[in-house]
C-alpha cells in the first residue's frame, strides 16, 4: 500500500460507510463476491483489500481454500483488524465468511466488522440487537454518500462491475492482433538470429549467458527507451516494438530492470505503457508485463489487480522453449503482488 501522504485521510466507521466505500477500494462495484479489508496501526489504517467469487453451490472445500488463503495474506500482511463483506443471497455469503471468521480467531485477527449486502440493503453478523439490526435489513445508498463523495474528490473509481475493469486491460482484437501476431513471430526471429549471432562469435566457451547477452542488452535498452515515451506523455504505436518488449521481458533480468524503473513518481505513465504492452501481448508473452502492471497498480492502492489476474491465467500458457530458443529456458512466471488498496483513516 502506498497511500499518498498529502491526501487528506476518509474515515469510515458505521457499516454504511464500510459498504460505500468497498467499490472504490476494489475499484468496481462487487457483485457475489466476499470483499475482505485488512487494517492495522497506526489509528487503524486499511492497509490490503481483496476479493473472492462465491461458490455457488456452495462448495465446502472452496470455502476452506478461500478462508486459509485469506488468513494467509493477512496473516502475511501483518494485519490486526479485518471486515468482511459480502454480497449476495445468504446461502452464499453466510459459509465463506462464518468459516473465515472463525479462521481469522484462530489467527489472533479481530473481525471488526462482518456484513452481507443485497439489493440496496445490508445485514450484520455481529449484531443481534434487532433495535439496530432489524430482521429485513436496513438501507443503504453507496453512491450518494459523504464517503463515495470524499473517495471520488481523492481520485478513485468505482466501475459498474468486473467486467468493465477487465475490459480495461482485455487483449485488443482484429486487426491489431493479427498484426502483433505477425510482430511476435519476427521478435522472436530477431532473438533467436542474435543469439545465434553471439555464439557464433564467442564460441562454446562463453556458455548460454553469453549467447544471451546481445538479446537481453537490447531487452534492456527497449525498456528504457519505452519508459521514457510514456513519462514524457507519448506513446508506443508500433507493433514491432511492444512486440520485442513482449518476448525480452521474458528474461527475468530484462523483468527486473522494469520493474526497478516503476518511481511511484510516474505512476499514471507506467501503468499506460504497461495497459497498452499487455493489451497486445500474444499468449505466451502476457505474465510479464502483467505482473508488471499489476505492481503499478499496487504502488497506487488499486485494490482490484485484475492484471494480477491476466497474470495468473497468462502462467497456463507459457512460452513454447522451441518458439524462442534464445530466452526459452529462462521464461519464469512472474509472481504478482498481493492485492491491496489504498488507505483509509
């Protein structure tokens, strides 16, 4: 998490506010979903949030696998406070977050508050006075609030649903992508005739590493180069470059010296190049620039990490050694970072 210091803190406190303020932590609006927010000090700071799909049916090894996942990155993440809410029916809400909670005990983890929300109305779990928490629930309105009102002054977004937030870093269709398909080919053509090159000239001797190194010196020269653009408020237009981008990338030293380069100063021009590079990544080439973008959006407190996703899903797929010979045994799958979301007082 990485709160910007010169904004000026939201507090929450009833279980309105929590539900108000859920959407622009993920950064869309939960629908069937157990959202799980993690505080600790000081004065109780949210510090990761994140979200799961329901089972539905409910599945009772899924639930176990949601609860010990979830305990795991709080756990991790040093986190003394949690709340759960969840949206949907109760038959679907109730035993992921009942088991989770008592997880989170186990744990040492308070669960400060646990609520399930429905149809513009909400319940809580912890309450039993039906004084305050009638059996039908009460009302509550997010979008109209004081904290929905304070998070959107403060610049976050709260989009219609996941499906508008994955559409934002959805691979592009026709005819980019016939084209970068064509872009890829001829990158990983280049790689492997530098490569080639490079053994040539220095022999058996110099191993793989020295085979490789006129590949990843220019690996590392085309990030630098598209770091640049974007800071400077341009963009890469050419398919041959976001392609080679794509297949060097692959190298974990070319990964590292991007990811060293992400200043939390530049935030919105890498989290550009990094949208644009994994919109037109060809299967096999889309972990990096995803767990890439996803580490930007971490660096600005976007919950959602629906890169992270792509991501994960890109691991399926890996690069084909025979494709690319020249970076074939060094594609590591990037592990993204665990989700967070920015800060609230």
């Amino acid at each position: 998490m990485n709160p910007d210091p010169e904004r000026l803190p939201v507090r929450i406190g009833s279980p309105a506010q929590i539900l108000a303020a859920v959407p622009y932590l993920l950064g869309f609006h939960p629908d069937h979903s157990l959202v799980v927010i993690g505080a600790r000090p000081p004065r109780d700071r949210v510090h990761v949030t994140f979200r799961y799909d329901l089972p539905d049916p409910p599945e009772s090894a899924y639930t176990s696998e949601i609860a010990a996942h979830a305990v795991a990155v709080l756990t991790r993440q040093q986190v003394t406070i949690a709340i759960l809410a969840g949206y949907g029916p109760r038959r679907l809400v109730t035993p992921v977050a009942s088991q989770l909670r008592a997880r989170l005990a186990g744990a040492g983890i308070e669960v400060r508050e646990m609520l399930r929300a429905e149809d513009g109305r909400y319940w809580s779990y912890l309450c039993t006075d039906p004084a305050c928490c009638p059996p039908d629930g009460l009302p509550y309105d997010g979008p109209s609030s004081s904290v929905a009102a304070q998070m959107t002054v403060a610049g976050n977004i709260a989009l219609p649903g996941r499906a508008a937030l994955a559409a934002m870093v959805a691979p592009l269709g026709d005819p980019v992508r016939t084209s970068m398909r064509q872009a890829t080919a001829d990158a990983e053509s280049r790689a492997a005739a530098l490569a080639a090159g490079a053994a040539g000239v220095a022999g058996a001797g110099r191993g793989r590493r020295g085979r490789l190194r006129p590949v990843i010196d220019a690996g590392l020269r085309a990030v630098r180069e598209a770091v640049g653009v974007y800071r400077s408020g341009g963009r890469i237009s050419s398919d041959d470059a976001i392609a080679w981008l794509t297949i060097t990338l692959a190298d974990l030293r070319v990964r590292d010296d991007a990811w060293a380069r992400m200043d939390p100063g530049h935030l919105a021009a890498h989290r550009r190049l990094w949208t644009d590079v994994v919109r037109r990544a060809q299967p096999g080439y889309v972990a990096a620039p995803a767990a890439l973008l996803a580490f930007t959006a971490w660096q600005a407190g976007d919950g959602a990490l629906v890169a992270g996703q792509r991501c994960e899903h890109a691991a399926r797929d890996p690069v084909d050694p025979a494709r690319l010979p020249a970076l074939g045994a060094r594609r590591g799958q990037p592990r993204p970072p665990e989700p967070a979301a920015a800060g609230l007082g």
